[in-house]
C-alpha cells in the first residue's frame, strides 16, 4: 500500500476502517489539492476521496448529480451511495473517477471556452427541471450581497494592496466596482427577469474536465444556488476575459452570452471587476502575499491588465447609453 501524502495518520487509520466497513480493498492513495485524493483500489475502479462542509452538503450533492442523470445530462460524475465518514472539519465521501486528458481544461484554448459556455448551458436546461423539493434545499444566492461584501473587503485591504500596486489604479478599480454596482441595483428586475433555477455557482476552469475519451464534463457542485441562469455566465465572462484581445466585441461572439447584451444589469455587473478584488481578498486572507508565483499573477491582472480592461469598460457603457436610449 501506497501513500504520497504526508498527513494525519488518525486521518488514514480512519479512513483504512471505512474502506473496510464498505469492502473496498485500498491498493494506493494519491493526494490531489487539499482534501481530495484519489484512491487506486484492489477490487473497484479508481474512485475520488473528497471532502464536503457537511453531510447535508454531501447528500445535495450526490442528489443533484442523480437527478441530473435521471433527466439525462450524463456530462458530470456519479456521487457513490456509500455513507461518508465523518473527520473533524468535515465528511469525506467517494466519487466516480473520471480520468483526464493529458491536455487539462482552460479558458486561455478558445476551443474550451466555446465548449465550456455550450455545456454550462446544457447543464442550466437540465436544472431548470428538477423538482421543486430539490430547489427549496438550496439556498438562494444574492449577486448583489456577494459583491458589495468582496467591494468592502478589498476597501479593508487597500493600504496592503498599495505597497505593490499604484493607489490611482487602485482607486479607479473601486471606483469601477462602486459604479458597478449602483448599476445593478438601480436595474435589478432586470438581474432577476428570468426564473431561479439550479446554478453550478463555481464555473472555474478546474470544474470543467476533459475526459481522457475527449468528453467535457462539469463537476464540483460545492457552491450550488438558487438563482438565474445569467449569474453562471456573468461568472463564466468575468473568469474569461483576461484571454480576450477586445472584450467588449468579443464576448457577444458567443451566443450564450450574446442572449444578455441587452440586458442593462447584466452590462453594469461586466464592469465590476470581481476577479481582481476577490485574487487579493484571498491572498490577504490566507497570508500568501509571500508566494512569488501567485503574487506576480494577481498583479499583473490588476496593472498590466489594466488598460485592456479599461477599453472594455468604456465600450460597456457605451452599450448601456444605448440600451437607455440616452
């Protein structure tokens, strides 16, 4: 038996009885990013040990991926029915194994981002239709809420953030945010026109993977909401445009997002620049300022990116006069 994590060995004594309860015979277990691994086993296919914030965290998941599958979206893995086990932050429970092409997922491949809004959609299709029982266990999730919290955060973080970065950049990013989000909540009937259905809430890159047979398939369903189908894609355009040349004309390329380009919410909410404030939110947060590799991304998104993302945010309001008839 094998091992490439150096972790708990309370966690693997556990872990080693509830293989055995369930009569799974563990060969191997490799350690994938914090609390997933993937376990080779003598008598099963390789499965995903994963942690979830809670057991009713693990039941909607593994619910959701069944009724999915039920309804016919098979673009997702299967949430094994095997109790999890509960370990002190948490409960770890076994999902299917989906082995990767050796060629990952990213948005920076124009092929991916194509195939990726297509899929989103196709998964949206399907979660309209789960039933009403399902969606009032999810809680409903407030975009507006969200974001004047990450605007306040970064506010606390200014001073820090401006040891590497220019105060007048900094202030025009709030500015941007600020203005954002008055937009958005001057014109929320039009955030919230259509029905709330079932939103994956967490369209990363690594929740899109690419199966060794070449299929796509959405997974992570950690941040699942209540809410319109819109907020996955405002998600999904604010994590792909730093690999757009001109994205205020490109974005309408794809007609998954072309269908809100008249949408004045939606217009207001590109503007708000939400992967800058929540990269250094989060390198704040979790102390990582030291971290070479991550720091020097985050500020080339927030300096270097600047000017791109400025041209953008004229051509938006540009749109948004002509949407009010101004």
């Amino acid at each position: 038996m094998s091992f490439n994590y150096g972790g708990d060995s309370v966690f693997y004594t556990r872990l080693l009885s509830y293989l055995k309860e369930n009569g799974i015979l563990l060969k191997s277990l490799n350690h994938v990013r914090s609390h997933v691994f993937i376990l080779q086993c003598h008598n099963t296919e390789p499965m995903i040990l994963k942690r979830f914030d809670s057991a009713g965290d693990w039941e909607n998941q593994k619910l959701i991926t069944a009724l999915l599958k039920e309804r016919g979206f098979y673009k997702t893995y299967d949430i094994y029915d095997i109790p999890p086990f509960y370990y002190e932050y948490g409960v770890f429970g076994c999902i299917q194994y989906l082995k990767p092409a050796s060629r990952p997922f990213h948005f920076s491949n124009s092929r991916d981002r194509s195939e990726g809004l297509r899929l989103l959609d196709e998964f949206h299709a399907f979660s309209s239709q789960l039933p009403r029982e399902f969606s009032a266990r999810i809680h409903r999730f407030r975009q507006i809420d969200k974001w004047q919290e990450r605007l306040q955060a970064f506010r606390q973080n200014f001073q820090t953030v401006s040891r590497y970065v220019s105060e007048s950049i900094l202030k025009s990013w709030l500015s941007w945010g600020e203005w954002a989000l008055k937009g958005m909540r001057d014109h929320q009937y039009d955030l919230e026109s259509d029905e709330n259905i079932i939103i994956h809430g967490d369209c990363a890159h690594h929740n899109f993977l690419r199966s060794k047979e070449g299929e796509l398939f959405l997974i992570d369903f950690d941040l699942i909401s209540s809410a319109p189908a819109m907020m996955d894609v405002l998600q999904y355009c604010n994590r792909i445009l730093s690999y757009l040349e001109n994205p205020a004309e490109e974005l309408w390329l794809y007609p998954e997002i072309n269908r809100y380009r008249n949408n004045t919410a939606f217009l207001y909410a590109l503007t708000y620049p939400a992967d800058v404030f929540r990269e250094w939110n989060r390198l704040i947060r979790e102390n990582q300022l030291g971290n070479g590799a991550q720091l020097h991304h985050i500020w080339k998104l927030t300096v270097e990116e600047y000017p791109k993302r400025m041209k953008m945010n004229a051509g938006i309001s540009k749109k948004i006069l002509e949407c009010s008839g101004a």
